[in-house]
C-alpha cells in the first residue's frame, strides 16, 4: 500500500520530503505507523508553498523578460541588438571591442552581463534559437532570473526607465531598492528549486509585486477580468469563489 502511493507523487519533492522526515526523526520521536503521515505532511507543505509562491515568481520572471526586451529595443533602436554581442563573442573577442551597439554607447559591465548570459545557455534548443541569421528576441527566452538580474543592475539608466515613475509608484526605486527587491526574489527562487521551505512568504510576496506594480503588471487585475466568470461542472454551475482571488494570503 505505501509502495503504491508512494508511487503517485513527484519523485523530486517526495525524496526532498523522506529526507526532512528522516532529519525530523533524528530530533524526536516518530513511531513507525506515523511515518506515513508525516512524510504526507511534508509533502502537502512544499506543494502549498509552491502554489502560493510559483505564480509570482513566474510574473516577475516573465514580465521582466518582456520589459527588458521591450526597453533595450528602444534604446538601441532594433530589438535583435544582442546579435552583435553574438557574433562578437564568437570570433573570439572581449566585451572592450564593443564600445557602442549600432552608435549607442554601451557600459563594458553590460556587455559583460550579456556575455556571461550567452556563457551559461546549454539547452541545445536555446543554443539554436539564439544562432544564425534573421534572429529577433530569441535571445530574451533563453534568460533566466539570475540573468535578467545581472542585466538590468549593470546598465540601471536603462533599467528605469522600465518602470512606471517614483509619482506613479507612491515611493522612489532607486538602484539599491530594486537590488534588495531582486536578492529577495532570487533567493525565494532558489529555495522552491531545492524544494526547501520558505520562512517568510509574505515577504516574498512584496517583493514580487513591488517588481509587478512597478513595471504596471498588477495581479489584481485578473480578479477583475474573472469576476464575473462562471465556472461550469457537471451538474452544477457555481459562480467563481473570493477564496481564489490573486494574490493569495
């Protein structure tokens, strides 16, 4: 039996769960007949912490992304500028040959941040997506957060101007606010990735949506888009519940 349903569940988070289990009964107590149970509850809590947290992370990552390739565009006046870093590195060249991108002066610490981002794809799909010919914002998807990170912090005249204004915000980002914000999201990130625990949620939460509201990304919205959704089961029909408005608390 406990072979069984030990087979339904993600191996990953179930191994992570067995060996918090097994750290747990090193400090107290845990009869035989409640082993089961204990492992279950582990398991339940990293599925609810990724629940809760995997959407905002997600959001921040992808409208980072988006708003990266949308800012860089304009200012470079062309969105597949990163090509010339490309083809730069490629014939074997450092980041100090590429003082400008088609006349617009660039920082050696952005151009620095973007060879090190083509450094560390390895997905043999993004290694194509990003070479030859006729490429346009493939480049963007194979960046992860740590990446838009390194990005965004090196050239940050650039970087707010992706932001809605210090006015429109009702406090200032500066450099060192979206810094903090950052290392807390990236380091939440971390966490759900080795499946350990995340001691302060709402923290983790603020961050993401400080990032959110800022680039005029507001989870809220969606409650008013779906408010007046009806979700159909068979039989009934039953309008959708406040219990599952975003974000959740």
């Amino acid at each position: 039996m406990l072979d069984k349903d030990m087979r339904t569940l993600n191996p990953t988070l179930l191994r992570d769960a067995i060996r918090e289990a097994t750290e747990i009964r090193k400090l107290r107590l845990v009869p035989p007949d409640a082993q089961r149970s204990l492992v279950h509850q582990i398991y339940t809590r990293k599925i609810k912490e990724f629940s809760a947290i995997y959407p905002f992370l997600f959001a921040v990552e992808n409208g980072l992304r988006s708003a990266l390739a949308e800012q860089s565009a304009i200012k470079f006046n062309g969105v597949h500028w990163w090509t010339l870093i490309r083809d730069a590195r490629a014939r074997g060249q450092t980041a100090q040959a590429l003082p400008t991108i088609w006349t617009i002066p660039v920082s050696v610490a952005f151009l620095k941040a973007v060879w090190r981002a083509f450094d560390t794809i390895a997905n043999p799909l993004h290694v194509q997506s990003v070479s030859g010919p006729g490429r346009t914002d493939e480049f963007f998807y194979t960046l992860n957060l740590g990446d838009l990170w390194n990005i965004l912090s090196a050239d940050w005249s650039m970087t707010r101007g992706m932001f809605c204004s210090d006015a429109e915000l009702g406090f200032k980002l500066g450099r060192k606010m979206f810094e903090d914000t950052m290392r807390v999201i990236k380091e939440a990130r971390n966490e759900l990735y080795h499946s350990n625990p995340i001691k302060d949620r709402t923290k983790v939460v603020g961050a993401c949506e400080r990032i959110l509201n800022g680039l005029n990304v507001h989870l809220g919205d969606y409650d008013t888009d779906l408010a007046t959704i009806r979700h159909v089961r068979v039989p009934p029909t039953v309008p959708r519940s406040p219990r599952h408005v975003i974000p959740p608390r």
